[in-house]
C-alpha cells in the first residue's frame, strides 16, 4: 500500500451507521484536520510541527456522517505543487493502469489506490489540475467542482482563489452520490448542447488527437467545434501561475521562510519563482483573469457544455528529470488552467486511449452546472 501516509489512522474510523454512503469506503488525501491527527502536506517537517486535529474538517465530517468509513490517509506531492505524483520523502505512489508511469499529482496517492485497492471512492483537493491529471493518467473519473461550493475550512490552503475539494471513484453512481452530498439542485436536467473545444483538443498529441476525433465520431456523430478563448493558452496558464504564486506568498511561503523543512529541488524551484513574483505582476494577472472569464462566458454560455482530452498525453515515465518535468508540467496546465482561471466545473472520464495507457475526456461546464454534469455522466 504504498499510496497510504505512514501516519494513517490504525483503525477506521466511522461515526454513524446510516445514510447515503452507508457500507462505503474510502481514503482521503494528506491535506486537512482528521481528529486526532497529524497532517503533513507531503512534508516530513511539517508533519513533525502540525498539532492533532480537534475535529474533522467540515466537509470530511459531512462524508462520514452519510456513513463512509474512512480506511487511510494518501500521500501527496509536497506542498500539493506539482501535477506529476512523485514526492522524495514518501515515495511515488504506483500507476497500476500505466505500469512504470507516475499517476499524476498533487492527489497522487487518492488516485493511486484507486488502481490497487478496491475502495470506494477518495477524496483530492484541486487547485491547478491536482484531482483532473491523477484521475486522467490512471483512468478514473474525477472531478474539480466550481470554486467554493465545497467548504474548504481546516484544508491546508495552497491558492485559496484556485483551491477546490475534489473526488475520484471507478463507479459512476458512486461518484455522482458523493455530489449530492455536497450539492442540493439536482433536477434531472438534460445536457442538449454539447461542443468541441478545438482549441484545447489540439493540445494534445497526434495520436491522443485522432483517438478523441473518432470517439467524438462515434459517439456524437456531429459536433460543432469552437474555440472557447481568444487568449493564447500558454498566457492562460502563465497567469494563473502568476495569480497562483502569489496567493502562496501568504499561504505556504511563510511558514517555509521560518521553519526552513527540507524539500526537494523541484518543489523548491518553484518557492524560489514564488518569491519573485512581484504585486504588479499579480494585479496584471487579475485584470487578465477578468478579461479572460467574459471571454470565455460569450463563446460557452450556460447552456453549452465543452469536451476535450483532460491532458495533452497519457502518463509519463517515473523519474524524469527536472527540466523535462517543468516542461511537461507546462503542456499540462495550458489544458487545465481553463478550469481554475474561470471557476468552473470540470468532470474527467476515462474514455481514450494513448499509447496504450489511460486518458480521460473533460466535460466542462458553466459555474453552478456541477449537477448537470453529474446527472448527466451516461450520454458521455
């Protein structure tokens, strides 16, 4: 098991016998107050600092009082920054879908055990793409809801204006239940209009883009295709890098600055471009984000759902190099800033093929169409 934080609860917890999840189980990332315990945010010296948790954070309390029996706790990328699922102090959790590939980050060991161990559902947390990559590489569904209508409260905040609680199951009504859990519209909406994001399916590569031309084909007949943003999508990502970068200027940076924990290179070359990033960036960052969402708002209005692969490729190898990762990490996130930027809900199932390994088709919606997309999953 090596998806589990060794400071996992040695027995499992469960509050009530009743309720919608009832007999299911789980396991939740390494990133919030379980009662009790110690929280390390995939950092050894953070562990070694944290106080045991008084409660549990609300939105665990609300899955355990639906009658969830929590089973573990995962491990994470340190300091949830990075999209890859490798962490040097705990181990790379392991890609049973794509043997000998990472499963993707920063909720790698949620969306690892899903590949290895028969579990229920678990429980990420998505800031830049932390829930949709990991779900995308080891083929699961996975989901990143509109910002804030899940109660982050006693989650380690990374970005707050970015950071969402989000979900992975193999089983569509699993996955669908722990929504209404945490949503209250569900009115058996149908999804009528559905579209191509051009401009995000050609991200990907060659194969991955012929694989998800004839899925369209075969299962839609006949899309209209759009371009969903007029921005480069390298500006999208760079932007929410800049706006990202800066929130952890007050979240993660001072905590690091005064107890100086041991981290690994390349999550530390990315504090060390945190502390460059100056307020006029960040204000320019903003009014671009603004821009961007009316933007995006006139091309997907409510009523039209956009699909595309979830990322540009299927999982690479483990141990790749700094540099290489940097830059497959930046491919990625042309593909999964659209979501954080804008605020919106993004579904990822695990639909395609790519080099023989898992990649998943999103579904993205506009803010608050989190049920539709749920209600929904079959016609994809």
């Amino acid at each position: 098991m090596n998806y589990m934080m060794p400071h996992s609860p040695k027995e499992t917890i469960k509050l009530i016998d009743s309720g919608i999840l009832k007999g299911k189980t789980f396991l939740v990332k390494d990133m919030c107050d379980v009662k009790g315990l110690r929280c390390s945010c995939g950092n050894p010296d953070f562990y070694k600092k944290c106080l045991p948790a008084k409660d549990f954070a609300p939105f665990l309390k609300k899955i355990l009082l639906e009658g969830a029996s929590l089973h573990g706790i995962t491990i994470c990328d340190e300091f949830f920054y990075s999209v890859i699922g490798e962490n040097k102090h705990y181990g790379t959790p392991i890609n049973n879908m794509a043997k000998g590939c990472v499963t993707g980050g920063s909720s790698s060991g949620s969306a690892s055990a899903l590949t290895q161990s028969d579990f229920d559902f678990t429980i990420g947390s998505d800031t830049g793409g932390s829930v949709r990559v990991p779900a995308s590489f080891c083929g699961l569904i996975g989901i990143r809801p509109t910002h804030a209508r899940i109660n982050t409260k006693n989650v380690y905040p990374m970005s707050p204006s970015f950071d969402t609680i989000g979900w992975f199951s193999k089983d569509i009504e699993v996955f669908r239940t722990i929504g209404k859990i945490f949503f209250n519209n569900f009115k058996n909406t149908k999804i009528k209009k559905i579209v191509i994001a051009q401009d995000l399916a050609e991200l990907a590569e060659n194969e991955l883009k012929l694989e998800f031309e004839n899925y369209c084909q075969s299962k839609f007949k006949s899309l209209d295709k759009v371009k969903i943003s007029k921005f480069e999508k390298s500006d999208i990502a760079n932007n929410f890098r800049i706006i990202q970068a800066y929130e952890i200027k007050s979240t993660i940076l001072p905590w690091i600055v005064k107890n100086k924990p041991k981290i690994s290179s390349e999550i530390n070359s990315r504090f060390e471009m945190v502390k460059a990033i100056t307020k006029d960036e960040y204000t320019l960052a903003c009014q671009f984000r603004k821009e961007f969402i009316l933007d995006l708002d006139k091309r997907l209005p409510n009523d039209i759902y956009a699909i595309f692969p979830t990322v540009p490729f299927s999982a690479p190898k483990c141990e790749i190099d700094d540099n290489t990762l940097g830059e497959i990490r930046k491919k990625i996130m042309m593909m999964t800033s659209i979501a954080g930027m804008s605020s919106r809900p993004q579904v990822t199932l695990p639909k395609l093929k790519h080099k023989n390994n898992p990649v998943g088709i999103s579904i993205l919606g506009s803010r608050h169409t989190d049920e539709a997309i749920l209600e929904n999953l079959e016609l994809f």
